[in-house]
C-alpha cells in the first residue's frame, strides 16, 4: 500500500505541518464552484484493484500526520482512501470558520469539495462503484450528514449530531458511530443518535466506549502543545485501549457494506 501522485509514498512518517497532500482537485473543483486549490492525501491498497473506495475527512485542526496515518490503515485494509483537505484553500486559520458555517448549514463550498473528491473516486478507474464515508471530530459531523448522500456505508467518529437529525437522516445509508463516554464535548449524542436512527428506520450499530474520550481513535495527541492539558481535561486524547476495538468495528462495517459487487 503506497500514497499516490506527487509525493508518492505512505506518508505516515511525514511530520504535522509538511504538505501531506499527493493528489491535486483543483480544476475539477473550482469547475464546480467549489474551492479553487483542493488537494488530498490518497492511500491506495496493494494489488491491481479496482478497490471499494473510502473519502475520509479530518478532523477541526485538519489533515495531518494522524488523519494520513488514518487513510493508510484503510488502504492497508483493502480501501482506496482519498482524505479531502478541506484547508487546501488557505489553512485552518482562514478555513476553519467558514467551513464549520457550511457544516451547520448543511451546504455551501465545503460540501461542493466533498462532492468533487467523491465524484473523483468513481470516475478514477481503480474502484469497484461502492464508496463510504468516514469522519472524525468535525469530519464525522459531516459523515452523519453525508450518509443520505450517495454513499453505500458511513463510519461517523465521535461527530456531532445536526440541529434537525430526523430531517438530515431520513433515508441514510447503514450507519455505523463511536462514541467516547468520558467525552465532554458530545454528552449522551450515542443515545441521542440511537434514538433518532431507531425512529428512522435506518441500519445503524452505535456505540459508547466508557473510558474513552473524544479523539479516542488517533494514535497520537492533537492540537497546538500549549493547549493539550486542557484538551486532556475535557477528554480530548487517544485511548490505547478501546481504539483497536473502535477500528475493528470500522473495518467490519465496511466489510460488510462495500466487499460486495455493486448493484
């Protein structure tokens, strides 16, 4: 399994803040009103495909070493993987704010990107026609919201719930979320989530990891050092211990949903 495009290899050893990004989006993006500089980090498996696909999006501080380490996991499981960056335009300190504004929104450029890197995996000739979506932090929100939209399977971690979830979930595709128990920042949305899904009708296998926190499935801390004792405090940080069982499920649900021929 190898990166691909410039600057082609794993990726995983590169450090947070280099251009971690080898695939280009750009023209097919501004094409479609989106952002004019798109760019993404792309994962493929061993062997000659085609592959069940994955569009992976980061967390709120962005594509880094971690959410490159994330898309290898997948491809090394049989997934071609493409992490949006949808910073590419700027950074998170121009991007951030306006990308969370299309994210409660529910539309806008963050959403054309989304859409742009999606179309490029099915049109790239190296997948299968079945594709999930999967999210972390700010990107699982938009994993949940993404699940009615075109995708066979959408893994949502520790993302949270839209303003209207009977509305934005209506008709979504099988839903798998985990949930960290000691995470502050998202209290009780595991059961909220059942709830709203169970009334849905919509195929979904939800879970709270008691000792976990938010962020619980990255390898390593994340944020700006100054501010990580606090991140700790409100349960932001990995957690060794439940983390493999969180991945387990991720791959088992993908398994399951897209390691089968398209209809």
């Amino acid at each position: 399994m190898a990166g691909t495009g410039a600057g082609q290899g794993r990726g995983a050893g590169r450090e947070p803040g280099n251009d971690l990004s080898n695939l280009d989006l750009s023209q097919a993006s501004a094409a479609a009103g989106g952002s004019p500089v798109l760019r993404g980090y792309l994962a493929t498996p061993e062997g000659d495909g085609p592959f069940p696909a994955v569009l992976m999006i980061h967390e709120a501080f962005g594509l880094d070493g971690i959410t490159v380490r994330h898309a290898d996991r997948l491809a090394a499981a049989g997934y071609l993987t493409l992490a949006v960056d949808l910073f590419s335009d700027g950074g998170a300190r121009r991007c951030l704010v306006s990308t969370m504004r299309s994210l409660s929104a529910g539309e806008g450029r963050a959403f054309t990107d989304l859409a742009t890197a999606r179309a490029w995996l099915l049109e790239s000739g190296m997948t299968t026609g079945r594709i999930g979506v999967i999210g972390f932090c700010m990107g699982g929100s938009f994993a949940l919201l993404l699940a009615n939209g075109r995708f066979d399977a959408s893994a949502v971690n520790y993302g949270r719930l839209p303003k209207d979830p009977d509305e934005a979930l209506a008709g979504a595709c099988p839903i798998l979320a985990n949930f960290g128990g000691r995470d502050r920042t998202l209290p009780g949305a595991a059961a909220k989530l059942t709830a709203v899904l169970d009334r849905l009708g919509v195929e979904h296998d939800i879970k709270e990891f008691e000792s976990a926190g938010h962020a619980f499935l990255n390898d390593a801390e994340v944020g700006p050092r100054a501010l990580r004792p606090l991140f700790r405090v409100m349960g932001i940080k990995p957690d060794p211990e439940s983390a493999p069982e969180g991945w387990r499920r991720i791959e088992d649900h993908f398994a399951k949903h897209l390691k089968r021929p398209s209809t």
